[in-house]
C-alpha cells in the first residue's frame, strides 16, 4: 500500500489549507464520493456503499478513540460526523442529485427553484387533491396504496431523467429534474405521514 | 487495517492494568449494575445476593436515609419521603409534571429554572439528586466487587429520552462521582447482549434485522436494528417516554377505585394501597386465570379477560409506535428477522402475544429481561474503557427526535431530522429582519411538531455584537453537533464580521455547572482532602496517558508529518509536562499543563487524522484497481 507517497502529499496539502478552515482543524478536502473510494457518478453500487461507510466507521468512530486524548476524540467526532452526512447524501436519491449539481457549482437545495414544465404542475396539483381526497374514500388504504405506486414510478421516471442529462453535462436540464424530484420525494413523505395517521385512527 | 493507533498495548513501556468499568441500567422502577468477567456479562449482587436495586430514595430530616430495598419498606408508611418513579421525573419541566404529576404522590415546588424539585422531610430535592443515590449505589456495589476504584461507566438511557433527559442523566452520574464512558440507548444495549450472544453460536458473517421492543415501568421503545459482522446499525427508533409497565397498575388501580366506590381524590397512602394491590394482581395473572382481591374491607375478583381490555389499549399504542419505527426504517414487518423482547414489563403475556402477532414472528426471551440491557452495557463498558480492542464491535445509534431552531412566527425549522445516525453535525444560515439588528435570540427546540410552542425547548442565547447591517445582509450560521452520547452542540456565528457564540446545550430544567459543582462539593464537604487526592490523582493518570501516546505518535509519525522545529517544540512541551507531573501536588496546576500539551499537540494530531483517511481512502482505490 502506498502509505507514505500519501501521507506526504496530504502533508503539503493540509499546510495549503491550514489558514482558511477556522472553525475545524481537520483538513479533510475530499469530496462525498472519494470519501467512499466510488467515482462522481449517478450510479452507486448501494452494497459497495453499505459496507465501506461500515468500514470506515469501525475505524473513525469516536467510541474507537474513547480512551484517547480530547483532540483525538474531537477529530473523531468531526470526521465520523463528515462520514456520515457523506453518507446520508449519497445514499438517497434525491440528496445525490443535488449534491452531483452541487459539485458544478450548482446549488439545488433550494426549494425555490420553480419548475416551469405545466404539465408537470398540474399533474402536482391533481396528485395533491388525491392525496387529500384518500381519507374520505371508500377504502382509504388501498386509495392511498395506488397513490403511492404512482408518485414512486414517477419519481424513478425522474431519477432516469436526471441520470441522462447528467450524462449528458446537459446542467441546466438536470436541475429542472431536480426539482421535480423534490415535488415527488415530498409527496411520498406525506403519503408515509398520512399513512400513520390512518393507523392511529 | 489500524492506521491510527496511538497506543498499542504492546508499545506501551508498560503494559496496561485491566480497567475496572460497568454497565449501569438506571430503570424506573428497579437499577442494575453488570461487568465483564472472562469474557461473560454478569449482573452484580449486594450483599443479600440480591441483583435488582428498587429505584427508590427514602429521605428524613438530615438527608438521605436509605437506598433500595430498605428505602421501598417505608412506601406506605411515609409516602411523601419514599421517592420511587424518579425517571419519569428526570430532565422535565414544572409543566411536563403537572401533567402526569397526579400520578405520582409527591409535592413539588420548583427552583428559579423551572426545574420541579420534591418536597421532602429533607428539603426540596431535584430528581437528579435522587437519581445520584441510585447511581452511588451501585458504583458502591461494584466497588465491592472489585474491591478497588471505578474506572468508567456506560449508563443506559430510553432511545427516545431527548436531550434534556440524557443531560440530566449525565448530571446524576457527575454528582455521583461517575466518570460516564458513554450513554447508551436501552434498545441497543440488549440488542448487543442477544448479538453477541448469537454470533458466538453459528459464527454468523451474514445481516440480520433485528427489532428491540422494551417496555419498562415507566418507558417505551422500539428501536429497529441491523447487524452485520459485528456493526450494530439503528436504523430507526421511536417510543414513549412516559409509558411504561407502571401505567398498567395505574389502569388497574383505576379500576379497583371505581369499583370500591372510592372518591378521585386518594390521598397519597391510600394510592399506594391500591397502586401495590394492581401491581401483585397484574403480576398474579400472569400464571392465572383470575386472582381474588382483597383491599381495606372491600373484596373482589380480576379476571384475566377484564385485565386485558383495562391494558390493552396501552399495548396498542406501543404496538402503534413500532409501525412508525418500522415506516422511518423504510421496512416491512417480514423483513425483520428478530424480535427481542426487553424490560420488565414484557413478562406480562399479553405483551408478547400482541407483538408476536403484529410482527408475526415469535420474539425471543431467552436472556433475562430485566438483566438484558445492563448486561449489554457492560460489553460496552469493557470496549470502552480499553480492555478488549481490536474488537470489531460498533454501535452506530441515530437521534429520537428531531432538532431545530425557532423561527420567524413561532415556527420550527429541522436543522437534524429525527433518525438521522450520530455523530452529527449540520449548519444552516440565518439573516437578520430589521436595518441595524445588533443581537439574533437563538433558541434550541427538540420535536416533531410544527410549532416551537409543542416542542421541547432546550436552550435559548443570544448572539450579539452583529455589526449594524441593512435588514438580510447578515449571514448567520447556526451549527449543531450532536455527539455519540446523543448529546447537543449549538454554536452560532455572524459570517462576515466572524462574531462567535457557543453553547453547550443546558436544558432549560437541567443543573447549572456552578450547581453541579457546589453539590460536588457539598457531598465531599467531609472528605475535602479525599476529593483534591481523587482530583490530583486523576490528572495524574491523563498525564501519563498524553506522554506516552504524544511519545509514540512522534517514534511513528514524526519523520512524514512535522519539520524538525515542530517535532523539536513537542519534545519541549512533554519534557516540561514529565517535569510538572513529578513535582506538582496541585491538580489545577497539572491540569494547565496538560492542556497546554494538547494545544500544542493539536495540529500534529490533526494531521495524523488526515494522513490515516486518506491512506484508508487510498486502500479502497487500491482495491477498486485490484479488483478491476
């Protein structure tokens, strides 16, 4: 393994670095994707992801460095902290999309960017009042159950969508999509909400 | 692969003493104390070979009078200085009290923080207070045991008790004398208990789903778990904090007074009479089919059938929270290959039928319930205080409940969303909405609920000193870090003129350090020179510890990662720090010296961090060509 070729170049990188990062001493430049040793791409093998984020805990865990010294324990908590949310970003759909955009210098975790695809829109408003309707109908849960397959083709329509104008460094198309994706991954939150609410009934 | 072992036990120049450490489950109704021995959980015993310790603190005018079993004797005799129940207490506002205060026969008052403080023979009493004797209890118990000092100790909390609660826990353990290696989530414990258990068995390299479902006296929680090659996942968690086993004898004893024709007001000896009398019936039925009763001069009978419909929609409710869990997991319920049943209040049948029909799955009991958690601690008490490394064992557990921050109109903002796995750390940015505003209130809300008013409120500060801006010019970046233990962070700084103000979050109920501090104090006031030898002693021992690994993180690392003048300033510092440490008898001077050392040490460690990921990072990449 070569060990000391890395050390040494994290060394210079890290005194680059030094005066610009405040608030943590840790200099850790890398982005979500390197972090897991996967290429920046859509696609993500999730089993890969699974059981390097595991790896990678079992090493940086501050309960690894709980006999150790406050600076230690502190740096672990900010790197398993780091691991994590690298984590959590790309293990979700959604939460990867905008952090690939994000990479171009994108930002798309804005929920205010507006689609300006009315078809699409209307489609939004009717899948809404269906929502809404599901607790009044006949048989709520199997009215709530065709919602939900519908919203969650959708939105793998959407991530397909996505997929090609990435590929195709087509940005701007891909940011549209993003927000469509939005629009479909809260819907799906609140037919989970409503879901709840019906079993507490 | 170890790439940052700062110290192997076998570059050590000595090698390591075998540490003393516990598992402690501080329960509502009863605590216990396990440890390690060979490689094997085992629950402590007193010296009447007793395992349980009734959670109960009996006081008299001079202060505490008994802990445990002889405290429960005066329960009926003396109920208003007889304090059982106390966790349902710990880490809540005078409001949360008043709410279910009625079930609890004690008179409070508050102190200025709103924090509820119980009326007794010996003064007002906070439930952290009465939590400590629990504590010192045990730690007694175990000192016994070892016959010699505690190193550290893991203490288990409900997985959905929220900051306020775990703080408040953490309070008791200080004011006991504890060192806390680490709080941890009741569910996840027993989970460790049955895993390792189970991996000792078939040797099983494969993933299970494993769902927790402890009910205790007073506490809910399921927690959803998945264990692969010795990585314990939480993948979600809800629960109830104040729900439990006890709310069944309060249902039954509910009954028993509409049936004897008694009035709503008891007072406190006559809810104790009843409250025993549910107790041993719920217990009764659990062999029977029905149990005669016999309370004052009233007689009667409870059948099983009648208990079930006062209990059962209790159970549902429970029943109801794991379907949520399970939804936040994104699983169904075939998916779950296991299900634990844990606490005390399992042993009633009802219990385990209603979950084995909801998830289908007979659930397992083969480890004692009461015992599970505490023994599941204890491994981690052993890993933690450094007896056994190498280990792959790790938990990775996930918040309860939401975090955010009050907005605009009384609003919630989520800055962490509930079930997200911790470590964690997320900042968001604010701006001010009037020309000129010098100040932001910053206030920390824990809860799912929209507005800030339903929320748990943990903190409020203020960050001032914002130079004067046009309205929304400001850039306001609030942090929150939520460690292992669950516990919060919140920092918040003004971007452009870096105007900085941090908090370590003190729930609005909790104790003040300087509180914290003179209660210290006051529990040593008679062994003034015991605590400054305990003090002295303790700095001495972290002393040795920073030298020793400093030493071999230099032997290690020097060479790639500082120049000659760094690494020269570092033999400095521990030279001078091996000079203090033999000559000092001051613990506070010590103590400088020691963080002086980790000052100078920082970057050097930061480094070592920084070169082991990316070495860790560069192996995956060698992998990814082997494999390719």
């Amino acid at each position: 393994m070569n060990v000391v070729a890395a050390r040494a170049s994290t060394f210079s990188h890290s005194q680059t670095k030094a005066a610009k990062q405040v608030d943590s001493p840790l200099k850790l430049s890398s982005d979500f994707f390197e972090i897991f040793g996967l290429p920046v791409a859509w696609q993500v093998e999730r089993e890969q992801l699974d059981s390097r984020y595991r790896k990678l805990q079992q090493e940086f865990h501050p309960d690894r460095y709980a006999s150790q010294g406050a600076t230690e324990k502190r740096l672990a908590l900010q790197t398993a902290s780091l691991i994590n949310q690298a984590y959590d970003s790309l293990k979700s759909p959604l939460k990867r999309a905008q952090y690939l955009l994000q990479l171009k210098q994108m930002d798309a975790s804005q929920e205010s960017h507006i689609t300006s695809d009315g078809a699409f829109l209307m489609a939004q408003i009717e899948l809404r009042e269906e929502l809404s309707e599901v607790r009044d109908s006949a048989d709520p849960w199997a009215a709530l159950e065709s919602l939900r397959k519908g919203v969650e083709a959708g939105y793998l329509e959407q991530q397909n969508e996505f997929q090609g104008h990435y590929n195709a460094q087509a940005f701007d198309d891909a940011l549209n999509t993003v927000t469509k994706m939005q629009f479909s991954s809260k819907l799906l939150y609140e037919i989970e909400q409503l879901e709840g609410d019906l079993e507490d009934l | 692969m170890a790439l940052l072992q700062i110290s192997e036990p076998g570059q050590s120049p000595q090698p390591h003493q075998r540490k003393h450490a516990v598992g402690i489950d501080l329960g509502t109704t009863n605590s216990l104390v396990a440890t390690v021995r060979s490689g094997m959980a085992e629950v402590l015993k007193d010296e009447q070979g007793r395992e349980l310790l009734p959670s109960v603190v009996h006081y008299m005018t001079d202060g505490v009078s008994c802990v445990g079993h002889e405290a429960s004797e005066h329960n009926i005799a003396d109920p208003l200085n007889t304090i059982s129940s106390v966790k349902r207490l710990l880490g809540r506002g005078l409001a949360d009290v008043k709410t279910f205060g009625g079930q609890l026969p004690y008179e409070f008052d508050s102190d200025d923080g709103g924090m509820p403080k119980i009326k007794t023979a010996a003064g007002l009493i906070s439930p952290i207070q009465v939590s400590a004797e629990i504590l010192r209890k045990l730690a007694g118990r175990a000192e016994i045991a070892f016959d010699s000092m505690l190193d550290g100790a893991v203490i288990t909390v409900p997985a959905y008790f929220d900051d306020a609660q775990r703080q408040a826990t953490k309070d008791a353990a200080t004011l006991a004398g504890i060192k806390v290696l680490r709080l941890l989530n009741e569910p996840t414990a027993a989970a460790i208990a049955y895993g390792l258990d189970e991996s000792t068995d078939n040797n099983s390299s494969e993933e299970s789903t494993i769902a927790v479902y402890d009910l205790g006296g007073g506490t809910f929680d399921v927690s959803i778990l998945r264990l692969t090659r010795g990585v314990f996942e939480v993948l979600a968690t809800g629960g109830d904090s104040a729900l439990g086993g006890d709310d069944f004898d309060r249902a039954i004893a509910e009954w028993l007074r509409q049936e004897m024709g008694m009035a709503e007001d008891l007072n406190p000896i006559e809810q104790r009479i009843l409250l025993e009398t549910a107790r041993a019936a719920k217990e009764e039925l659990s062999d029977s089919d029905q149990v005669a009763l016999e309370v004052l001069d009233w007689r009667g009978t409870l059948t099983r059938e009648l208990m079930h419909s006062l209990i059962d929609g209790l159970i549902d409710k429970t029943l109801r929270a794991c379907k949520r869990s399970l939804r936040d997991a994104g699983l169904e319920k075939t998916q779950i290959s296991k299900v634990i049943l844990v606490g005390g209040s399992t042993r009633t049948p009802r219990v385990g039928e209603k979950v084995a029909e909801l998830f289908g799955t007979e659930p397992l009991c083969s480890l004692n319930p009461d015992q599970v958690v505490a023994m599941g601690a204890a491994l981690q008490a052993e890993v933690l205080v450094g007896n056994k490394s190498g280990d792959d064992m790790l938990l990775l557990d996930v918040i309860p409940l939401s975090l955010g921050i009050e907005t605009m109109g009384g609003l919630i903002e989520k800055i962490i969303h509930r079930n997200t796995t911790i470590p964690v750390s997320k900042a968001q940015e604010f701006t001010t909405f009037k020309d000129g505003q010098t100040a932001m209130a910053v206030h920390v809300l824990q809860g799912e609920r929209e507005l800030a008013t339903d929320c748990r409120s943990l903190a409020r500060f203020e960050l001032r000193g914002i130079p004067p801006m046009v309205a929304g010019a400001a850039k306001i970046r609030v942090a929150y870090q939520v460690d292992a233990d669950g516990l919060l962070n919140v920092s918040a700084r003004e971007l452009t003129s870096n105007v900085e103000s941090r908090i370590e979050v003190k729930p609005s109920y909790g104790l003040g350090e300087e509180e914290i501090t003179s209660m210290l104090q006051d529990s040593f006031s008679h062994a003034r020179d015991d605590m400054q030898a305990r003090a002295l002693r303790e700095q001495q021992v972290e002393a040795d510890r920073m030298i020793e690994d400093l030493l071999a993180a230099l032997d290690k690392d020097a060479e790639a990662l500082l120049d000659a003048q760094e690494s020269q300033c570092l033999h400095v510092a521990i030279n001078e720090l091996k000079q203090v440490r033999a000559s000092s008898t001051e613990h506070r001077v010590l103590a400088r010296q020691i963080e002086s050392v980790a000052k100078a040490s920082e970057e050097f460690a930061a480094r070592r961090m920084d070169a082991s990921i990316k070495s860790a990072l560069a192996g995956h990449t060698l992998d990814e060509i082997e494999k390719g």
